[in-house]
C-alpha cells in the first residue's frame, strides 16, 4: 500500500533525523528542509499529502510558510512540531491553516497520532495546551492586531532583519532591492510606533518571526 508523502521542516538536524526516524515506518520521508523558503519551494515542486513544520525557522518562520503554502495548496495537511507552548501562538498556527500543533516534550505517538488524524480530515491538539486555545479564542477572537496589521510582505522583512541580517543580505533573500527592504521597514516601524532597531528585533522574537 502506497504510504502517504510528508516533509520534515526543522532547522535542527538531530530533530529532523530523530523524526525521520520515529515517522519513516508509516510515512514516505519525501524532502527535509531546515528553513520555511525551502519548505515552501520544495513542497510547491514535490507536492506532499502534510508537513510537519517547526515554529521558529531561518528565513521564513513556520506561520509565515504555513499561510503561503495554504494558500496555493490548500489540501496540503501542515502541522506544527514545536518547543512553544503559548496558546496564542497555537490559535495563529490554526488560523493560519494548520491541521496539528504539537509540542516536542510529548510522546512520539503523539506526532503519529497528529498527522494521521490531518490526513482524515480533523485536527489534533497537544492536550496541554487545548484548554489554553479556548481560552485565547474567548479574550481574543480576532486573532492579534500586530501580526494582523503586516503584510505578508512586510513579516517576511521583520523576520529577515530580526535575525540580524543587513539590508543588502534582507534583499537578497527577498529578491528585491536594498531600498525596497527599507521603504518595508519604514512602514512597519510607522505601523507598530517602533522607535528603534531593537524594538524591532525584540518584537520579532517575540512573535516567532526570527528562528532559535
């Protein structure tokens, strides 16, 4: 029987291979990716039945990933593996399209459990934290302003500058110009009342939007 085709995006190798590993008995391994870009390209070329996506990754954070990836496959099946046990963060991952949300410190059957349950059509929740979720939906429905008032455009710059990169190294990545970046920057900083670079920068970590 035809098993069903996952990617692993992790930018820890030990996880990633660990996972491998745990899943390869009753899922085909088809990509291992360590940054949300790669994800991205590779399950857009590979065409995956789910992915199981780390929180906090290089380039392009998991949520950021998530929501591209939804958007253009909607079918695809994502679910978070992650050390973050914040409850707002898991209603943004479900808003953002993801079928599971996992935390690392659960047992592997866990996972198992997870991604067959995404693949049947439901949705699977680390118990910790469930009772959290409600809480959030019920203070908060409309998700958070901050990450609501940004473009995809603009998290994708916020999270390149949040991990230190340059202007010059911001573009790049983007495949836009150095001045593009700054007109971005401006806007969010404008955006969000952010006086300096560190606000910046603390304000990506804060949201996951720079990796570990």
């Amino acid at each position: 029987m035809k098993l069903p085709r996952v990617i692993l995006a992790d930018d820890h190798t030990l996880v990633v291979e660990a996972l491998h590993q745990l899943i390869a008995p009753y899922f085909d391994v088809v990509a291992k990716v360590a940054d949300g870009r790669a994800l991205v390209d590779v399950a857009l070329s590979l065409k995956p039945d789910a992915a199981v996506v780390d929180v906090a990754m290089p380039l392009l954070n998991g949520l950021e990933a998530c929501r591209q990836l939804k958007a253009k496959m909607p079918g695809l099946k994502l679910i978070f593996l992650t050390m973050n046990e914040d409850p707002e963060l898991a209603v943004e991952a479900i808003r953002a399209g993801a079928s599971g949300y996992v935390l690392k410190k659960s047992a592997g059957s866990e996972l198992l459990e997870a991604i067959q349950a995404a693949l049947r059509g439901k949705s699977y929740i680390t118990a910790q934290i469930a009772r959290g979720i409600e809480d959030s939906f019920i203070r908060n429905p409309n998700g958070k302003a901050h990450s609501k008032s940004l473009t995809p455009r603009q998290r994708e710059v916020v999270q390149l500058l949040g991990e230190g990169k340059s202007m010059k190294e911001a573009a790049s990545a983007l495949s836009v110009t150095p001045r593009t970046v700054a007109f971005h920057k401006y806007r969010v900083m404008q955006e969000l009342g952010f006086k300096t670079n560190a606000d910046l920068v603390q304000f990506a970590m804060k949201r996951q939007m720079a990796a570990e």
